[in-house]
C-alpha cells in the first residue's frame, strides 16, 4: 500500500501495571522529501501525531471507563 510517507510504521505495545494495563504508540515516519521533509515531520506532524493519538487514547478512556461500569 503506498501512502505520502516513504516509510510509515505504527506499533501499539501493552504493559501491565499496578491497577490496569498501559498502551503505548511508537510511530515512526519518514517523510520522502529529505532534509526539509525532517524539518516539517518535526514541526508540524510530530504535533499533529500528538494530537490525533491524544484524541484517540481520551476516546480510549473513555470507552474502557463506560464498559467497565
């Protein structure tokens, strides 16, 4: 599958922890327009990652908190 980034790779691990279980994002991309490209994965995707996966584990937490009730 081809998409805007020359290398795209999104892996979601799971930790047990005291009370319940910790999910974590590790999400690497390489934008195909070299050295500028670095520059604004930095400055603009690397916010935009911070938003969208903020917004998706409030979601989450949500969905877990009224299940479990």
């Amino acid at each position: 599958m081809a998409g805007p980034f020359r290398r795209w790779w999104h892996e979601h691990r799971f930790e047990a922890v005291e009370g319940g279980t910790r999910m974590t994002d590790v999400v690497e991309l390489v934008s195909p327009a070299g050295a500028l490209g670095r520059i604004v994965d930095r400055l603009v995707l690397t916010r935009y990652m911070a938003r969208l996966l903020g917004a998706r584990n409030e979601w989450l937490a949500s969905e877990l908190t009224h299940r479990a009730d």
